[in-house]
C-alpha cells in the first residue's frame, strides 16, 4: 500500500526537500527542521527562514527490505536492492529521518557523517517528486 | 573587475561500466576509445546531476546561489519534455522567485548555447551573477550500438561581473542541418542514430574551431588547451587532425575514455577537467557539436590560482574520476531503468 501526499501538500514542503529551508525563532534562537510556525520552545511566532548545512551524523538507521516500504519505493528496491533510512542530527541541531543513497546498507554505521543531495524520492501520477536524501561523507 | 566565469563545477555519479561488460553481453562494443563509463545511481537524473554541478560552482565561486539572476539548464534527457527542469533548480538553488531560467534542449550543443546565452545576458546588462548547466544521461535502444558510449555528467559555469578565473576572448557559431543523426521523435524514449557514412561533426568541428581561429587571428600554437564534444573518444580528435595542435594542448580535456558520450555535458564537463589544471594567461579552445558547431575561446586569468586555493574543497573532475564503483550489466541496465515494468 502507498501513503499518499498531495501534490498541494508536497508542494509546501519544496523549500525543505529541495534546499532544506529551516526556520530560526527570532526570540529564542531555537532551530527548527522542518519549520514550524511558532516556536515550540517559547511560543514566540516571529520565526526566520534559514538554509541549513545538510550536515549532520546518523543517530540510528533501519533497513528496508522487499514489502516494507510504501509501493512508491517499490521499484527502487527491485532495482537498486534494500535500502537504509536513518535518524540523522543535523549539525545545527534538527533531528530528521531521511533516506541513505550511495550507500550499501551492510556499510552503515551508527555515528556515520552524511550530507543532504537532492535526489528523485520517487515518481507518482507521472510526477517526479524530488528530496533531500543522505549520503556518507568520504 | 571584469565579466567573465566566476567559477565552475562538475559532477560524474560514481558508478561506472567497463567496455568489457558490454562485449560480454552482446559480443561487440561501438565505443573507439571508450574503456568506461559513468552511469546514475537508480535515484539520479539530469535534474538532479545539475543540482549537485550548480553547488560546486556557487561553491567554488564563493557565491550564495540566491543571488543568481539567470539560470539556464541544457539537457537532451530530462524527465519531462513539457515542464521546465530549469524551474526545479531554481527552487532547489535560489529559493526566490526573481530569476530568469530558460531550458536548452535537443541538441547535444545546447550546453554551449546556454553557456553563451548566459554570457550574452550578463554581457548586455553589463551586472549580475547568471548559472550555466549542462547535464545528460543520454539514453540509446539497449539493442542497438547507439547506448554503447551513453554516460552520464554534469557541469556547471557561474558567469558574472567580479573577478573571473576566465574571460570570453571571441565565439564562432555555426548551424547545418543533420537528417538521420541522433535523433528522438517525440513520445520516444531512446536516442536513434541511422549510422548514415556522413562525417557531420567533424565537419562542423573542423569549420567553427577555424572560423575562431581567423576571427581571433590565432595560430594552433597559441592554443593552450583544446577541449571538445567527445561521442567517444576517438572521432572529434580525428576531426581537428589538421590543425596540428599538440598532443598536450589535446590530453587534458580528453576524458570520454573514462566517461563515455555525456552528451550536452560532454565539452562543458572536459572544460572543468581542463580548468583544474589551466594557468593564468592561458588560452583554451572549446568546441560543441550538435547540428552545428559552437566553438569559443577562453583566456585564463591570474586569479585562477588563488580562487583553486580557496576552493580546495570542492570536488574536482578528477576526484569524481577516481571515485568509482564499477558495476556489473545487469545492475546498469537497472539503474539507467532499462528494466523497470512499473509506470508511475
């Protein structure tokens, strides 16, 4: 089964899976990825866009073998084998889950540095939907 | 201060087919020269090869991609052929709305028109910071000789006013009309080529290099650096035999042996090869093809050096040369999705 995204919806979120735009509360300082529109640190709802690093070091990771993953990956899987997705903290501070690219799962480590490249997540009703995805930095 | 190219940037995926792999599989390779080539990763397409050539050359040229005004694309494989690749850039680079962008397709001299398009504009406005990109994974009927040389690549130019690492000295056009060579019909998804005994490009290589070489009242002798459209990595240098440039001038923007055909990026690809090695007051020759010829001259300034000092940690064309994984043919004609059923 797929878990759907409007195109609508996936539109909002180009800035972030495209050039990871972030936002920084103009009060507290507070880094958030994805943005939010008020500071859940201190409520505060004057927040500045930022472009974050893409940097950052795998927390944990899971590997996602045939069946597991939403249809959308489905022939990402047949083609290029299972794939990992890891828990990465952002060196800014952010925690997000994204998926590994130009890594083989069975040489992933936790504690591993990764950068953010854009890749092609995946294609659906002819649309390519392009993101943000992690890759080891060699 | 002056206008000319601020930086530049290149991109090869890392995966890579030995010749050898191909002549296991169908008992022939039609490559002269090519010993490898570079191939996607699953996930990759021209888009995205353009995104990560953009950043080393914002990168290289100490420029926050949100200030660039222009931004033109050339691909002749794009993942829609209704809907501009130019504009997915854009949003991933820029991030405001306030940027002219252009696509540049159907030719695998549309690299070179966008890099010109993008001089013209920044020229005529005499200020500015505009981006030049070239990507292709050009892609051939798997039964045919046609695929054999397709690689894949990118590469990029941040054309402005500042202080260039290279300025535009003169350009000589040329348009012919081709019937039969490499060509794709719309709603077809491979590259065709009838193999026709015409020698189209190296005709039109041999005429924009000397109609260059006139206009600028040059010799071959002082020519650094030539660096052309590579199908392969035997034909345009046959092509340019009669000027008598050197074996130097001629090597180090030969790297179709390892790459393959990248198509639009093919010359813009061997001019950053070429780039990382130029000095100041050099001069480098580039020459398209693709129904016709662009062909260019670029003078290479001081600066240079001390702008590859400070960019030392921008991949290079050879670090991405030697970053490799060679995969077996079964696995390429998966990545390049020769066997993907699945319609999306």
């Amino acid at each position: 089964m797929g878990s759907y995204i409007s195109l609508p919806s996936y539109l909002n979120t180009i800035e972030q899976r495209y050039r990871l735009g972030g936002k920084r509360c103009e009060k507290c300082g507070a880094i958030f990825f994805p943005p939010r529109l008020i500071c859940s640190e201190c409520g505060h709802k004057r927040m500045q866009k930022i472009k974050l690093s893409g940097k950052g070091t795998v927390l944990t990771y899971t590997v996602i073998a045939k069946g597991a993953g939403p249809t959308e990956f489905d022939d990402l899987q047949n083609m290029a084998g299972d794939y990992a997705v890891a828990l990465v903290e952002l060196e800014e501070g952010p925690r997000v889950v994204g998926q590994m690219t130009y890594c083989e799962p069975k040489d992933l480590k936790i504690g591993q540095k990764v950068r953010a490249v854009v890749r092609v997540l995946y294609e659906q009703e002819g649309v390519v939907r392009y993101s943000y995805k992690f890759t080891p930095i060699t | 201060m002056g206008i000319g190219i601020l930086g530049y940037g290149a991109y090869l995926p890392k995966y890579r087919i030995k010749a050898e792999e191909n002549r296991k599989a169908w008992g022939n390779f039609s490559a002269p020269g090519v010993k490898e080539k570079s191939l996607p990763g699953y996930d990759e397409d021209v888009v995205t090869m353009a995104i990560e050539a953009a950043h080393n050359a914002t990168n290289y040229a100490g420029i926050d991609p949100s200030s660039l005004g222009t931004l033109y694309l050339a691909t002749t494989s794009g993942p829609y052929v209704e809907k501009p690749l130019s504009s997915t850039l854009a949003a991933a680079l820029v991030g405001n709305r306030e940027v002219r962008t252009a696509d540049f397709m159907g030719s695998t001299k549309a690299g070179s028109s966008a890099l010109l398009a993008c001089f013209d504009r920044i020229v005529a406005e005499g200020k500015g910071v505009g981006l030049g990109v070239a990507s292709d994974i050009p892609l051939g009927p798997i039964d045919s000789g046609t695929e054999h040389s397709f690689g894949a690549g990118s590469a990029a130019y941040v054309i402005g006013e500042g202080e260039p690492i290279a300025v535009l000295e003169g350009s000589h056009s040329i348009t012919i009309e081709t019937l039969g060579e490499r060509f794709r019909k719309a709603g077809e998804l491979y590259t065709r080529d009838l193999e026709l005994r015409v020698n189209f490009m190296g005709e039109c290589l041999h005429e924009s290099i000397d109609g260059l070489l006139g206009k600028l009242n040059l010799t071959p002798e002082k020519v650094n650096h030539v660096v052309l459209q590579q199908p392969d990595a035997s034909q345009s240098f046959k092509a340019v035999g009669k000027f008598g440039f050197s074996g130097e001038a001629l090597a180090v923007g030969a790297i179709a042996t390892h790459t393959g055909d990248t198509g639009v990026a093919s010359c813009l690809l061997s001019l950053a090869h070429v780039l990382d090695h130029a000095q100041g007051s050099e001069r480098i020759i580039v020459a398209s093809y693709g129904s016709g010829s662009d062909a260019f001259s670029l003078l290479v300034q001081d600066g240079i050096i001390q702008r590859r000092k400070q960019s030392s940690d921008v991949p290079k064309v050879k670090d991405y040369l030697e970053k490799r994984e060679y995969v077996d043919y079964v696995t390429y004609l998966k990545f390049k999705k020769y066997l993907s059923t699945f319609k999306s």
